[in-house]
C-alpha cells in the first residue's frame, strides 16, 4: 500500500472522528503546529524513524512534545507510531487539512508576487480565483519573488494560473521563436 493511501486512511479517520465531536478547526490547527514541529526538526524525525529505539521511547518524546494537544491528535500519533508509521506525520495532516478544506470550501493557493499582497488584494485574487477551482474561497500563502518582475502567478493544487510579466514575456518567446 503506497504512503500517500495510508495517510488517507489515518487521515480521512481523525476527520470522522473531529466531525463528529465538533472539534475540527481546534485538530486542524493542532495537526498544523505537529506538522510545522516534524517538518522543521531533521532530529526529531530521524529520532522517531530509528528503528534501535523502543516505541515507549517514542511514544514518550512524543507526549512530551505534543503534550498540550487534543486527544484525538495525541492518540493518532501514539497509533502511527505502534504501527511503525512515524514517517506519515506531516502526510497524514496534509491529507487532514485537505479534507477539512474541502468540507469548508477553501484551496490553498500559493501566491507568487513581486512585493507582498494586501488584505484587499488577497481577497480579491481569492474571490476571483476561487470559482474557477470550485471553491468558495482560498487561504492564500503569498511568496515573493522578485524574479517575475511583475503581476502575479497562483498555484492552486496541481493548476497554476500564470499571470506574471515573466510568463508573458516567455510565452511571447515562444511564440516567436515557434
């Protein structure tokens, strides 16, 4: 079974469960701060994957870390870590985060521009970029990047909408040169 499938299923569970107990946007934000903590500390990944190391060991560093968690969250990694899944943490709360957007009818889109985005300005590529995915709105991350010289470039999930003067001018490049 691929990585991507067993964090679904780890994932799509603590969903259920958040659901039913009203606890969805407390185990979202939960499972953003656990993700940020894996993803940022080399150490405590390469901790929690040795295999020299008893799953009490693990279980405990883990409690300590994340003491101050729900118990839905604590419980799912104590889960992960009796069935030698460690390495799922950061997937199973990406796949989290997507199906509590999804049931809220948010994307979250990375925003490439050259200086950073306003309140207004946020919302209005949100309002206007939203619908074209199927969404209601979008959470926006805002990148700059001074090497698109101007406009903006959107990369919603696997779709990126190009607006950029670099795009354009490399589109008109190619169409140039073709």
């Amino acid at each position: 079974m691929s990585n991507s499938t067993v964090a679904k299923r780890y994932a799509l569970a603590l969903f259920q469960l958040a659901s039913e107990k009203q606890a969805l946007p407390q185990v979202e934000e939960e499972l953003r701060a656990v993700k940020e903590v894996v993803v940022n500390n080399p150490e405590l990944t390469a901790f929690l994957k040795s295999p020299k190391l008893p799953n009490e060991k693990k279980k405990e560093v883990l409690k300590t870390a994340f003491g101050s968690v729900s118990t839905y969250v604590l419980n799912t990694l104590m889960i992960l870590v009796d069935r030698h899944r460690e390495d799922q943490i950061a997937d199973v709360a990406d796949q989290f985060i997507a199906l509590a957007n999804d049931a809220k009818g948010v994307a979250e889109a990375k925003v490439y521009s050259v200086q950073p985005l306003s309140a207004e300005q946020a919302e209005a590529l949100s309002a206007s970029f939203a619908p074209q995915v199927g969404k209601q709105s979008l959470q926006i991350e805002n990148i700059v990047d001074s090497n698109l010289l101007g406009g903006v470039k959107l990369r919603i999930g696997n779709r990126i909408f190009d607006g950029s003067l670099r795009g354009k001018l490399d589109r008109l490049e190619r169409k140039l040169l073709g």
